[in-house]
C-alpha cells in the first residue's frame, strides 16, 4: 500500500522476516517518524535499496495509526494541505493517475487531457508573489 499524506511517503508490505508486522519504507529522510511517531524501532537506512529508509512496525499499530490519520483529516483539499517540496512530486502521481482515469472512462465521455506542464502551470500559478 501507498500511503501518500502531507506529513510525508510510504510503501507499506509485510515484514517477511518479522511475522505480524509490516515493512514501511519511505524515500525521503523524516518521513516515517513523522508517520509513525510512537513506533519504538530505528528507522534504518540503506543507499543499496529501492526506498533507502525502513522500519518494521506491528501490523496493529499501523492499522491503529492510519485510523488516527484518518480522523485527522482538516481538509478540504489535500495538494493544498501539503508542504511546497511534495506539491511537484505529489503532482505528478495525480497526472498519471488522471491518465488512468480517463483511459479507463467510456470513449464518449472521455475529456482532453491536461498534460502535466499545464496542470503544473496552473497549480504553481496561484503561488507566485506577483499575480
């Protein structure tokens, strides 16, 4: 599972070497200890991996966490809610999975595709001092 919040990224897979727990890794330093604040282990990292930080953490306190993020939610628009270094990152994972949607959408109903720099142009646009 990927788990996309604007306190950071994770990829969360069983533990194959730990039973009842899961594996959650993510790519950017911080990232699960902000997730995963009350978890006990040390995140480790490694530079020969696909996601250089990893912790194991009991399945229940995943779930338990995930529950508690869930009623969190202040919201209303979660690009928004995110800090300005995840918006580009974050984007660009809305696009493709956009491009998903509409491929999947019946061929009548189907709109024309916002291509990333327009989307991208339209979303920083509203940041910029000058406008």
């Amino acid at each position: 599972m990927w788990l996309f919040h604007p306190l950071g990224f994770c990829s969360v897979v069983i533990d194959r070497q730990r039973p009842g727990r899961l594996l959650c890794r993510a790519r950017v330093k911080g990232d699960l200890e902000r997730l995963f604040p009350k978890n006990e282990e040390r995140v480790t990292t490694s530079t020969d991996r696909d996601y250089r930080f990893r912790v194991s953490v009991p399945k229940e306190a995943v779930a338990a966490r995930l529950a508690e993020l869930a009623q969190l939610i202040n919201y209303d628009n979660f690009k928004e809610a995110c800090p300005a270094d995840r918006h580009a990152p974050y984007l660009r994972v809305w696009n493709v999975m956009y491009d998903l949607q509409l491929d999947r959408a019946p061929r009548r109903r189907r709109r024309r595709r916002i291509t990333y720099h327009e989307e991208a142009a339209a979303f920083f646009a509203q940041y910029e001092p000058w406008r």
